[in-house]
C-alpha cells in the first residue's frame, strides 16, 4: 500500500502525552503543526507499544485515514484537545463503523443508514461549539454529511412573535444548516415557557425535519445536563430520537493548565514557571465562586489573551525586546489581568482594556 503523504516534505507529526512524545509509524502527516500534544489519546486506543512503551495510534496509521487529507486533519485537531474521553471514544467507534461498513458494502453485505442527532451537555467553556465544528468536519470528510458546516443558534434566532412565525423561522434556520449541523445552544428553553410557549412550535418543526431530512443534516441540542434532562422529558417521542448523548464535564485545574499550555504554544508563547502557578491559582478561585459561573477552557483562554496584552504594555514600557522576552509571560502578567479582573468588576468574558 503505497502512503500518499510519503513524499510530503512537513514535518512528521509527534503525538505523546505531557513529557513523552513519540513519533507514529507514519512516515509524514498532513497536518502542518509539529505536534499532536493531546491529553488522552483515545484515537491510539487500538495501538501497539513501542519500545519505550508509548502507544502508537492505530486510527492515524490506517491507510484509509491516510488517503484522506480532511479526516487525517479533523482528528489530529480533535486528539490534540486536553481530555474529552466521550467525544473522542465516539468519534473512534464512528469512523471504526464507516471504514467496516464500506468493507461490508464490497463484499454485498447490509448496511443501515444511522441517524446521529446528538445531544451535547456540560457547563459553559468545555468545549461543546469546539466540538460540533469538529464532528461536521469528521461527518463531511466520511461522506456521512454534504458539507459539515455548523449552523449555531439559540432560543431567540428561532422563537417568533405569532404563531407560525416560529415554524418558520425554525424551518429557514433548518435550510440554512442543510447538508451539515444544527447546533443549538441552551436547547432546554425551548421548553421553559410550557404548553403555550412558542418554543413548542419550534421542537415541533424540528422533530419532522429529524424525520424527514435524515441524512441531510444533523441535530445537536445542547446546555447544561440536567437542564436537558429535564427538557429530554418534556415530550416522550424525544429522548429515543437522540441516539447519543455526549457529556463534557468540567475541566479539572490540571487539564485547564493543560490547555493553557496549548494556548500559548499555539500563540508562540511561554509561561514562566511563576506565571503557570499564579495561573493555578486563579482557576482554582474562580472555580470555587458559585457565580457567574465558571466558564472552563474559555476562562483560560481570556486569562491568556489578557496575559497577552498586559505582556505587550509590559515589554513596550520596558523596552526589552530580545526573542526571550518578547515569548515569556511571567507571573507579572498573569497577574495584571488578575488586578484589572478585579479592579473593573467585569466577567471573564468582558474586555479591561
Ligand atoms: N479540551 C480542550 N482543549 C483545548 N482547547 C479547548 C478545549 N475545550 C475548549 N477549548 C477552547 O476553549 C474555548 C471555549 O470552548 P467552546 O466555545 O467550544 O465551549 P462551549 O462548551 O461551546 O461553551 P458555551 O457553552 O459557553 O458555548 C475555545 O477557544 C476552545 O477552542
Ligand atoms: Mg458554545
């Protein structure tokens, strides 16, 4: 079997957890980055142990993934990604039963068409959008959606004002997302206003489109898991039209640093070693306050971009601009988004500057 990448000239893709990391058997990648850094390595799940006893990936070795560019590169994104057992175990078993049942199909075998309306619960920042762009990338590339585009909406893009108003703009919001993904955020508040509540009209019209354009595009309702248990159990035809449900659960401090990491080594950055336990510190309090609430890898990401920023003021005022200081962020930093944090009494997700 001849590898398609072989004469690639990028650099080979290391995939190893934090302090090892190893080359896969592959000879080149697809993927422009360096480095694969994911924190659980679900995707390698069938691999073999190299002499150092680091598992090699078994999906990424397959020559069906590696003849196509777009699914090699949707799943090294998603192995990449700190933690997120579920959807990683789910995405394994997905391609696992296309690339079998493609080999069933040659040899005459049936094979079903599966629905795949999903339902994605967990707290703000876990990761919930991130992943819906994902799948529509892994969905388009396996033939299983059209195009894999992601449709993102709430409550108030699809409630109208009088009745019918509502189907319809539920139905364009349907059209817009044909041939990929409905994403809905905060699903349950479809249901919050009861019987009379327009957001009925809503689930109604979508739980016809599930029906009647299968295999043309995909529903994710999404919000926080007991929310939508709650609203699963407002009408009983709902819970067996989504087959899988998906939960992102709260990033631990150590997986929120995790992902600092790569969000920094994405922005070519540093954290000083003072910098990542003032870091530590932060999440660790803001994870603790009972309100707002605590918004994950999202929160990490607005600490960093603030880092950043205090970083620049910094290295200006200073005048120091040799490659060492224009990379590392110190503790500094961290905490000069920490002090306009709490100075300017604003949420994680406003802007201090
Ligand atoms: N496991 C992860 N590894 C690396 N980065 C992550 C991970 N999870 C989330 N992120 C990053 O954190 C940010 C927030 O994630 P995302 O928007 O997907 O969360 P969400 O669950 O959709 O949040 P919300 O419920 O508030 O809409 C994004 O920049 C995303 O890339
Ligand atoms: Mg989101």
């Amino acid at each position: 079997m001849a590898y398609p990448f072989a004469a690639d000239p990028r650099p080979t893709v290391l995939i190893g957890g934090r302090g090892r990391e190893f080359a896969p058997a592959r000879p080149h990648s697809p993927v422009p980055k360096q480095e694969l850094r994911g924190g659980t390595f679900v995707l390698a799940r069938t691999g073999t142990r190299d002499a150092q006893g680091n598992v090699r990936s078994g999906l990424f070795d397959l020559p069906e993934i590696q003849s196509r560019p777009d699914l090699y590169g949707a799943l090294a994104e998603l192995e990449r990604l700190i933690g997120l057992g579920e959807l990683k175990t789910f995405v394994f078993e997905l391609v696992a039963f296309v690339l079998v049942s493609e080999r069933r199909r040659q040899m005459g075998l049936r094979v079903q068409p599966q629905s795949y309306h999903m339902v994605f619960s967990g707290s703000p920042g876990t990761g919930k959008t991130t992943a819906a762009r994902l799948l529509g990338r892994v969905f388009a590339a396996l033939g299983l959606l059209p195009r894999g585009h992601v449709v993102e909406v709430e409550r108030a893009d699809l409630v109208g004002e009088y009745i019918g108003h509502t189907a319809q703009r539920t139905r364009d919001a349907i059209q817009r997302a044909m041939g990929g993904i409905l994403f809905i955020d905060e699903a349950y508040s479809l249901a919050r206003g009861g019987e009379r509540d327009f957001g009925r009209e809503a689930i109604d019209t979508l739980v016809k489109a599930m029906e009647d354009h299968r295999e043309r595009f995909l529903l994710i309702l999404a919000g926080y898991e007991r929310e939508m248990e709650e609203f699963l159990a407002t009408n009983p035809g709902l819970p067996s039209r989504f087959p899988f449900r998906l939960r992102f659960p709260d990033y631990t401090v150590e997986e929120l640093l995790a992902i600092a990491d790569l969000f920094v080594e994405e922005r070519d950055y540093r954290l000083a070693p003072g910098a990542r336990a003032a870091l530590e510190r932060l999440i660790v309090r803001e994870k603790r306050k009972f309100y707002p609430p605590f918004s994950n890898a999202r929160f990490v990401r607005n600490v960093v971009e603030g880092a950043i920023r205090a970083h620049a003021a910094r290295v200006l005022r200073e005048g120091r601009m040799s490659p060492q200081d224009l990379t590392l962020l110190t503790v500094r930093d961290v905490e000069a988004w920490e002090g306009g944090f709490a100075g300017e009494g604003t949420n994680e997700r406003g802007l201090r500057w």
